[in-house]
C-alpha cells in the first residue's frame, strides 16, 4: 500500500476534501483559516482579511497570543448569537469598525462592542441564524466553513438569563455549564 492510499483509507480523504471544496465555496486561502476548539467540540471559519483588514490582524494577534485559550463563551441565545472573550475590563486596543458587505448568516463571525461602533476589540460573536437587522452595524470578519454542529450544540446548551445593566435591556443568556475555548489555532 502506498502512503497516500494508506492515507486516504485511514479516513483523511473525506475531512481534507470537504475543507477544500469549503475553501473553494469561499474563496478563501488557507492562512485565511482559523479552527477554534471548544469544550464541545470544533469549527474552522474563513476569515475576510480585504474586508475587515484590523479586525483580522487583530483577531490573529489575539489568538497568537493564546489570549483566548480559557476564555469562555459568556452569552448564548439559541436563535441569535453565540459570544466569547471577557466581559472584564482589559487592555487590548480597540478596532475601528470596518462596516462591508457581508450578511449576518448562520456562521457569520463578527466582532462584539457596545454602542460606540469603534469599541470592539477582543470579544467576538458567531450568528446562530440569520440576523439580518445586524448588517452593516457591526464588523464581519468571518463565515463557518465546518463545524456547525458544534455551533448548535453550543446555542443549545441551557442557560440562566442574566442582566448586567440596571434597564434590564440586554439579556445576556448564560451557560449553565460553561463552554470554554480551549485554542485558537492560525492555518
């Protein structure tokens, strides 16, 4: 048996071929590859680097630097978002918001802020359906190319409502067991 024969029955072929027709469906190159791996599991996202150039670089900065390794994913609301990083003070810098085209689809990768549009900086949020009314109001910087079943499984885990704010505006769905980030790996 030869190597790649011996590759390809090992049950590399269907994982390696759907990444690769993923990247074609995208357009995306393959430093333009991020994996994160979660407590339940993994999801490969293409970033947007033309269309969101500081929020990639940075992104990419963060993820280098293992700033996001322990994080966990904070606010869940199946139907609506899934959101990482830290709700804590920190001294990262802030992003510029870098307005494009692309729609908030299941899979969008998107960086998180409050009102200012250029308060975003380390913390991030995956669309778990469409959000249409949230195009053009905040960055995209990426879409899922593999593991939404892991997506669901994270926007399915139940939750405790909570409120950080005295309004009770925004409620922030809280795992009741956390699902953590445990890396960030570059491709």
């Amino acid at each position: 048996m030869t190597p790649v024969s011996r590759r390809l029955s090992s049950g590399l072929f269907l994982p390696l071929m759907t990444l690769c027709l993923a990247l074609v469906g995208t357009g995306a190159k393959a430093e333009d590859l991020v994996t994160i791996e979660t407590s339940l599991g993994e999801m490969t996202f293409a970033f947007f680097p033309d269309e969101a150039p500081q929020t990639v670089a940075n992104f990419k900065r963060l993820a280098q630097s293992g700033w996001y390794e322990g994080k966990s994913f904070y606010r869940v609301v199946k139907g609506h978002v899934i959101q990482a990083g830290s709700l804590d003070e920190n001294s990262e810098p802030m992003v510029e918001a870098e307005f494009n085209h692309h729609p908030h689809l299941k899979g969008t990768l998107g960086l998180a802020r409050d009102e200012d549009p250029n308060s975003g900086s380390t913390e991030f949020y995956i669309c778990h359906g469409a959000r249409p009314h949230l195009d053009g109001r905040y960055t995209v910087f990426g879409q899922l190319v593999s593991g939404e079943a892991v997506l669901d499984a994270i926007a399915n885990v139940e939750v405790i409502e909570k409120y950080y704010d005295e309004d009770k505006k925004v409620a922030f769905h809280e795992p009741k067991t956390q699902v953590t980030i445990k890396a960030v790996r570059l491709h």
